[in-house]
C-alpha cells in the first residue's frame, strides 16, 4: 500500500503518532500485567518504526 501526503497532512500525522507514542511510552512503565506490557512494547516498535519511516521520507523529500 501507497500513501501520498502532502507537507501539512504528514506534519499532523507524525505529530499524533509522537503524542501516542509517548503515551504508550508512559503506559509501559505503569502496567504490571506481563502479557499486556509485551503487547504494549510491540506496538511501542511498531510505532518507533513507523515514525523513522515517515521522518526518513520527510528528510528525503527535502533533499529530493
């Protein structure tokens, strides 16, 4: 799957993504259960991962 995004619409989504992360980041920390904290760290690399892709396609568009 492709999806175009112009300047503004990529901004607003890596701003939403950078709060959910932290969120996730902080929800980490409090939660003691094992299996939902593995859950939670999944989706905490899945989101880092995400991230570094657009803020890498970012970087590339201004150097494109």
């Amino acid at each position: 799957m492709e999806l175009t995004l112009n300047a503004e619409e990529r901004e607003l989504l890596l701003s939403i993504l950078e709060q959910r992360h932290r969120a996730l980041l902080k929800e980490i920390t409090h939660t003691d259960h094992r299996e939902f904290k593995q859950e939670l760290r999944k989706n905490e690399r899945l989101l880092e991962s995400l991230l570094g892709r657009l803020r890498g396609a970012a970087v590339q568009e201004l150097h494109g």
